[in-house]
C-alpha cells in the first residue's frame, strides 16, 4: 500500500539520477553529495510511499516496477518546471537567461566563435557555455539535463541515438573526402582510396561514429586499414597528414578558415555527414534557447553560402 505521504521533488530527482546514472556512487559524484546521504535520501523517499523503489541484484541495485514509475514521473515534472521557465522568461522585454551547449570540434572551430560573437552583440543578457563534448554521450547528456542544447553529428550508415524527448533539427551537412599528403610529403605515392591501403592511417578512436564509417569504408573497398595512430583531435590528425606520415578521412567542416598542404581526394558515393542540434522540447519555450538555435543555423548557412 502506498503512503499518504507528501512527496519530496528533490528525493524523486535524485531517484530519476539513479535511473540514468544506474548507481549510488555515479548519483553521489553527479550531486556533489556523498554516497550515504543519497542512500538515506531514497531510503526516506521508499518510507513516504510505503513501498520498495530499489531492489538487490546481485552486487547492483536496481529500479523496482513502482521506482521506474516515480523516476519518469520525475522526468515530467522536470519537463513541466522547464517549460513554465520559458513561458515566464518570454514574458520579459528583453531575451535573458543562460544556455548550456555541448559541441564537437569541428563544429565548435568552423561555427562557435560567430555564433558567439552575434549572440553578445545581439543579445547581451544571454549566459551561453560551451563544453566540447563527444557526440553521442553529450546527446544522452542532454536527454540527462547536464546541457540544454547539443551539436551533434552522424554520419552515413551510423544512426546517432534517439532519445524520448529531444527535439533534433539539421543545422547542416559537408563532403567526406580522402586527406593525402601532399606529393613530396608521402611515405609512398599514394593517389586515391585504393593505393591509401599501404598507408598508415590516423583515426578517431574504436567506438566514434567517424572511426566506424572510415573503417567500413575501406573494407568495402577491399582492405583493412593499418590504423596506427588514433586521436580524437581532428587538427592532430591533419597535421599527421601534412607530415607525411598518415592518411585520413575527414569532413569538409575541419577546413572552416585553415588552410593546409593535404589533397583532398572525393571518396565513391560522395558520401556526407549531417550535423544537427538537439535540445529538450520542453525547452522550446526558452528565448534564450531559441536565440541561441536561431543564430547558429544563420551562421551555418552562412559557412555554406558566403556572401561574395
């Protein structure tokens, strides 16, 4: 039977953290709060509903039935407080408030630093904070509520994950093409995606949509990369490619105000990778969301079409 007891929203959240984070010690290092007074935390929030919210697996704990229940109940009551802030936020004359962006690194190089400066032109009262941030972790981030926005990428035949109630809208899209050395840099002449097989290549680590897409590229095309050297930084691996020493595949976006030695060399299909924002569609509502969305696709459309 459940209790008559007023619940707590601040005990409900901190259960909703235990279902994304999945243990004690990750809800305690997310709040800055200690694992036992978590643990007592939901202990009490079990004795106001007068029913078990955790369970014993093995070493884990783990969402009873009635836990996954209050847990998205929290989930929409968060949903419910972030829009009534955006609905009194658009009551001011003036757009203010803060917006919290997870951004890769190209796209914070190519894109951020206009979006930027319009954003403290244009709308000074505006907080805007950037955390450069893995793709697909910073779209569950921001499902999560540790962002309010996030740039994210896909490229082809690697879906990025879909999460319930993130609103996702293409910003924009560029070429994949082969970096080569330049003619007098390379190891050994090497020409197009075929003669690259005999190349070392440098390459995002396993398990980056990027990463995933070069290597199936190559394999579809008869060989298996000699991977030998892996960076997530996108401007080490060109600089790799500029020595001499490696080839990659890499989007149009890298290139954004820098030039380069590299040969960039079309890959069959002309393959594209997409970028796209995402952020909570309870968040719609926020003017200073909403400004922010607004003048990075300007800035987008911009990079893509240049006045002349």
């Amino acid at each position: 039977m459940v209790a008559s007891h007023e619940l707590d929203v601040r005990k409900l959240l901190l259960l909703r953290e235990f279902a994304i984070h999945g243990t004690i010690a990750a809800v305690a290092e997310h709040r800055n709060y200690t694992p036992s007074a978590v643990s007592q935390q939901l202990a009490q929030l079990e004795r106001d509903v007068g029913t078990p919210l955790l369970r014993r697996s093995g070493r884990r704990l783990q969402l009873t039935a009635q836990g996954d229940v209050l847990a998205a109940s929290a989930g929409a009551i968060l949903d419910i407080l972030e829009a009534a802030r955006g609905a009194l936020e658009a009551t001011q004359t003036e757009v203010q408030g803060s917006v919290r962006v997870a951004v890769f690194q190209s796209a914070a190089l190519a894109l951020l630093p206009a979006t930027l400066r319009v954003m403290a032109e244009q709308h000074p009262d505006v907080r805007v904070e950037v955390v450069q941030h893995e793709p697909e972790a910073a779209l569950r981030a921001t499902w999560a509520r540790d962002f309010d926005m996030v740039v994210a990428e896909q490229y082809p035949g690697h879906a990025a994950p879909h999460h319930s109630g993130l609103d996702r809208r293409g910003l924009t899209s560029d070429a994949i093409r082969l970096a080569l050395p330049a003619g007098d840099h390379a190891l050994v002449p090497v020409e197009d995606l075929a003669t690259a097989a005999t190349m070392p290549w440098v390459m995002e680590p396993a398990g980056a949509a990027s990463r995933h897409f070069a290597e199936q590229m190559c394999r579809t095309h008869g060989f298996e990369p000699d991977v030998r050297y892996e960076t997530e930084d996108l401007q080490a691996q060109i600089r790799l490619v500029e020595a001499g020493v490696a080839v990659a595949l890499l989007p149009d976006l890298v290139w954004a105000d820098r030039s380069t030695s590299c040969r960039l060399v079309e890959l069959p299909g002309h393959p594209r990778r997409t970028v796209f924002t995402a952020q909570r569609e309870a968040g719609n509502g926020s003017p200073a969301i909403r400004a922010f969305r607004s003048v990075l696709e300007h800035t987008a459309l911009e990079a893509r079409h240049p006045a002349r």
